[in-house]
C-alpha cells in the first residue's frame, strides 16, 4: 500500500471514528460522558475523548457539566440558512422574553418528523442548563412539536386516538405542557407562530424544572410568549425568511 492510500485509508477512519461520536446522540441522548461515548462507539477512552475534543474545536459538540452535547455547529448544519437568518433577527424578540420571565426562551422548527432548535436566548441570571432544549425532539413527543401539530391543516399525519386527544386540548387553551420525555424534573411549554395563512410553522418554547415552572407561573408567561410569537410572527413575513418556511 502507498503511503497516500495509506494516509486516505487512516482518514477515513476518523471521519468514521468521528460520525459515530455524533451518532451517539440519536436517541435524544442530551448529555454523554467519555466513557458512554466510548462505550456505544466501541472505541478506546482515549480515542473517544480525542475525537470528542476534536467535534468539540469544530463547533459539533460542545462541553457540558458531566461530559459532551451536540454543539451549536451541528445544528446550524442541520437548519436550512434562511431559517438561520431569520431565527438570528428574532433574537431580540427571545432575548426580551426571557429577561422579563428570567427563563431561556427557544425556538424551533418543524423539519418532517423533528422539531429543530434554532435558536436559545438566556436569561440575565439565574439560567441552569437544564432551560435549554435538546437540539432535534420528536415532533409527536415534543412539547413545541405538538404546539405545532395541534394548529396543523395539512391533515397529513393521522395521530393515534389519545394523541388526537391532547392536540385538541392544546388548540383549546392556546399552548402545549407537559413533562419532559426525558426528564420528569423538567417541566416544558410552548406556543405556535403562525404564519400570515394562520399556519404553524414553528414554537416558541421554554421549560425549567417543576418545581419552577408552576401554575401561577405558567399564568404569568404564557401570555408574554403568545405576544412573543405574534412579534416573531410579523417579523418572518420579510421576503427573504418566507422563501424557506413556504418551502418546507
């Protein structure tokens, strides 16, 4: 074997090496530590944790209190530009939420199956990890997921008869709440934004441990999101952000 064939073989390898490191998230897994990296991957500590250090510089995977989570590069990959850009130019709007309900404010997308965190904005003070959503949910266990689903005419998905249920409940009171599926400590709401054809195309989400997220809270923030998503509303009519929340 020549030395280039060499050289390409060996970085093969580690692109392989390096996509199962990121393949170990796909189960919703939010946090993973060497070790589990090591152990779904099959790969040696020492491999794991170089190649994790590795995602890590390139933005795919960012470093967390007990380990690693999939970083803001890896969603910016996984979210068409234009909704980029015009989850950018909503920070505002999310900045101003959560300062005023001390809570990470989110939003996501609708992509097939998935709601995709776009973007997070944090609080001033008294943020935790723990507010900020995992980076791809199951839109049918997804709390912002089903506060997209509920308001949906497209009568393209046909959900089972307890899920047909909730949404309906969820199109009654104007948001989704619920426990989170992997977390029961965490507690999660959130609203649609709609577009001007009154169709949801996204959510703005927030969620804190149970404790927090009461029912007097709940009170008071589900209006200052709805108002949230109503400025994001009016905002995603510019041409340029349309083009791809119409072409979805």
């Amino acid at each position: 074997m020549s030395a280039s064939e060499s050289q390409s073989r060996s970085g093969s390898r580690a692109v392989e090496r390096a996509v199962a490191v990121l393949g170990c998230f796909d189960d919703g897994a939010t946090e993973l530590t060497v070790s589990s990296l090591a152990a779904r991957t099959g790969l040696p500590v020492s491999s794991a944790h170089r190649i994790a250090q590795a995602l890590v510089r390139g933005g795919l995977l960012e470093r967390a209190p007990d380990g690693y989570r999939i970083g803001s590069g890896l969603i910016a990959l996984a979210v068409p530009p234009l909704v980029r850009l015009g989850a950018d130019a909503c920070a505002p709007q999310l900045y101003a939420l959560a300062a005023g309900i001390g809570i990470t404010a989110s939003l996501a997308v609708v992509r097939g199956d998935d709601a995709l965190t776009v973007f997070s904005a944090r609080p001033p003070d008294r943020f935790c990890d723990i507010q900020i959503p995992r980076a791809r949910q199951s839109v049918d266990t997804s709390v912002m997921g089903r506060a997209v689903l509920a308001f949906e005419q497209l009568g393209g998905r046909r959900p089972s008869r307890e899920s047909a249920v909730d949404l309906d409940r969820i199109r009654r009171q104007g948001f989704a709440v619920d426990v989170d599926v992997c977390d029961p400590t965490v507690l999660a709401v959130a609203v649609p934004v709609f577009d001007n054809g009154n169709r949801p195309w996204g959510a703005v989400g927030v969620q804190a441990r149970r404790r927090r997220l009461n029912e007097p809270t709940l009170r008071r923030i589900v209006p200052a999101m709805q108002h949230t998503a109503a400025l994001i509303a009016r905002y995603t009519e510019s041409p340029a952000v349309r083009v791809e929340i119409d072409s979805r």
